[in-house]
C-alpha cells in the first residue's frame, strides 16, 4: 500500500498480464521497430559492460 490516500477506480494490473496484452498489441500491429539508442554518450564502463554481453551471445 503506497498510498493510504489515493482511491483509484481500477483494479491493478498484473505485470504477467500487461506483458501478454503488449504482445498482442505487437502481433496486432505487426511487429514494432524501435530504433536504438546510437550510444554516443555512454561511459567507457558501460561500453565494457554492453561489450561484454554481446561475447557472452546475450542482446542488449
């Protein structure tokens, strides 16, 4: 309970079911393209960091 005050009129979201209504909404759409972040301001431990996940094979 964050606010003890605060009386909302919708019953709260569950993060399992916003991720599957996002889903269909992309399948509706057809797919979303988002561009990227070109990176041109990031730190040399960020670059490290965002290196190393892509060796590991992960997507950042």
């Amino acid at each position: 309970m964050a606010f003890k005050t605060f009386k909302t009129r919708r019953e709260p979201v569950k993060l399992e079911e916003l991720g599957a209504q996002i889903a269909r909404r992309e399948t509706a759409l057809g797919g979303v393209d988002v561009p990227r972040n070109s990176g041109t301001r990031r730190t040399p431990s960020k670059r490290a960091l965002l290196k190393a996940i892509e060796d590991l094979g992960g997507k950042w």
